[in-house]
C-alpha cells in the first residue's frame, strides 16, 4: 500500500505516479481497503450501500447454524466447534448465528481487514475479533467476501490497468502477465480472481481438518456479469470516478476457484444456489409454521400480529428469490476424508431434480 493518505484517490495516483498505470487489483485494494476505502466503515444494512442475507431476516442466521450443525457432525463434534467468519462487516450474521446456535457449542471469531468493523464487532459479546485468519479452525464462514476481493481484469489479448490524465483516472490497456487464472471470455472481459485466488491458498494453509463455506453471487465457468459497483443500493457503471465512495465487484466464476482447490488439496463439492440450500435446510417448514401462526392470529383477533408475521414471511421469501438473493451459490470446501454434510446432499438432490424438469 502506497502512502498514509486518508484518501484513496491520493494513494491511487501516487502509486500511480511511483510505477505508472497499476492492476486493477491494486486499484481495487487502495479503493476498497486502503485508508479512507469504502470498507473502513461496514457499509452494510438497510442503510447502507448495499444488504446482504443476515439483514434480510434473521432466519438466514438459524439456518446457517443448522448447517453448521451438521458439518459438526462430520467432524466428530467437537466441542467447543471453532467458527471463524470471515469478512464479518457489521455482525449482523454473528448475532443471528449465535442467537440461533442454542445447544451448539461455538466458538466464534470474527474476522475483517477494516478497522472501522472491528471496532463494531467488538461490541458483541462473546467472540474474538481478528484482522486475520489464524488456525485452529473447524469451519470458515464467507458470506459475499469472495467477489469483493481484488481481481484483475483482461480484455481481448490485453490486461486492463488503471492510469491517470489530468484530475482522472483512466484505463490502459498492457501485455497480460502470464500464468494468470481467469475466467472464460465472456465476450467483454474476463477476471482473474487474485484475491480469492489468495484466499483459498490461506484455507488451505489454515485448515487442518475442517469445512469452509463460502456463499456468493456468480456461476460455472463465468463471471455471471462484468465488473461494476454499488453505491447507495444502487449499481454503478463508473468504478473509477470517485473512488473510495463505490463498492466494486464482479460475480465469482465457482467452477474455476473449485477447480484451484482442488489442485492444493482441497475437496471442492458441487456447489448449489441459495434457493436450493436454504430449503434442504428447513426454510419450506419454517415458511408453513409462520403462514399457520398467521392464520391462527387472524382467527384469534389479532391481526397487528398477523400483519408482522405475514411481513416477516415476505421479507425470508426474498432470501429463495431466483431474481436475487437466491442465486446465490454455496460452495463447500474440505479437507480431505470428510464427507459432504446431509443438508448438501439434499440440496444437490434438489438441483438435480429442477434439472431433470427443465
């Protein structure tokens, strides 16, 4: 990181200034995470610039503890089981996971490169705060960490690299480094996931026997959209005006970090989307159970009660949304000998199944 600047297009430009035009990837890292980054406070949340599963209802947080539950079980139960999160935000997941975990003993450690998160996680009691993952660890959680790790950007025969021309940054167009893994040409560009790249070489180094869960927007064998930002819940086309006020992302190619783990060791199970995840956890049941409690507060007089209850089931229903949320993917990784625990098992089955109707 270049410089001590509060503002991330200062250290931009000096780095720009210091080696001529730089990788995407150290553009995103000064805007994303340097000082004054768009991640040095959670910008998550209702109010925020973008929500994500846990704020949408805390039902996301008791299945989440279901599965853990299960990948438990393979593991022999340990007790406590080591949980650490990562890219924790503003905890929101950590006090859903936790309210839910009941009986499951958890040792929970949150964990995120940004101070400003730091500071809020601190404030819930009961787990450890680190900028880093260190072991022991059973099971890792990354809830829409992967696509927001730098990755650099090809187009054509030609790595896209950030320059500057007058008080603008602009794009430059370089001879690729080689050896980059990328995902397949989409038709405008494609990205090699260098960070999440780096992120599964630290699981690999971190887990001695145990699970990571890793949940995201993307596909198989594509990046499920080019590049682009958000900022105030809204997508931004310009990621390079402004920066520091724009999260910027692209959806994670699942096929190609799968395939990387498998080549350090790693079992990589066939992923799932959301949808097909969180009912082979339950969410079909808990939506009958609260569209019965509805019925029975309405019949009882109570409708200010039914009125929360059918608000409540509305805003879970959007967490199986196809349009949104739902196509999100889980991927789970392991250690080698431990089996894929049931709940995937039913999912795959599930997807296998609206295969087979489509």
């Amino acid at each position: 990181m270049v410089g001590d600047a509060a503002d991330p297009m200062e250290a931009i430009r000096a780095a720009i200034e210091a080696r001529g035009p730089i990788t995407f990837a150290e553009f995103m890292e000064l805007a994303l995470y340097g000082p004054g980054g768009f991640y040095a406070t959670p910008p998550i949340g209702p109010r925020g610039d973008f929500v994500t599963s846990p704020h949408v209802h805390p039902v996301f947080g008791e299945l989440v503890a279901a599965a853990l539950r299960e990948l438990r079980d393979g593991l022999g139960r340990p007790t406590p089981m080591r949980v650490a999160e990562m890219g924790a935000g503003d905890g929101t997941l950590a006090r859903g996971l936790l309210a839910a975990a009941g009986d499951l003993p958890i040792a929970y450690t949150a964990i995120d490169r940004s101070p400003g998160a730091r500071t809020a996680l601190a404030t819930i009691e009961g787990i450890e705060v680190r900028a880093e993952l260190l072991p022991p660890v059973d099971a890792v959680l990354g809830n829409e960490l992967l696509d927001n790790l730098p990755f650099r950007v090809l187009r054509g025969e030609r790595e896209v690299r950030i320059g500057a021309r007058g008080d603008h940054l602009i794009e430059v167009l370089a001879p690729p480094e080689p050896g980059l893994l990328a995902s397949p040409d989409s038709g405008q560009e494609r990205i090699a996931p260098v960070g999440a790249i780096a992120l599964i070489d630290t699981l690999g180094l971190t887990l001695d026997r145990g699970y990571a869960l890793l949940i995201d927007y993307g596909g198989l064998g594509t990046t499920g959209g080019p590049l682009h930002g958000y900022r105030g819940q809204a997508i931004v086309e310009d990621v390079l005006t402004d920066p520091g006020a724009t999260d910027i992302t692209a959806g994670v190619d699942f096929e190609l970090i799968a395939s990387y783990a498998g080549s350090i060791g790693l079992e990589a199970f066939p992923s799932v989307t959301q949808r097909e995840a969180l009912l082979a956890l339950g969410l079909d049941g808990w939506m009958r159970g609260e569209l019965e409690g509805q019925h029975r507060s309405m019949d009882a007089g109570r409708g200010t009660e039914a009125v929360r209850t059918w608000s409540g089931r509305s805003r879970a229903s959007l967490l199986i949304d196809l349009g949104g949320l739902g196509r999100l993917r889980w991927m789970l990784l392991a250690t080698p000998g431990l089996a894929p625990p049931p709940w995937l098992t039913r999912a795959s089955a599930r997807s296998a199944d609206r295969v087979a109707r489509s």
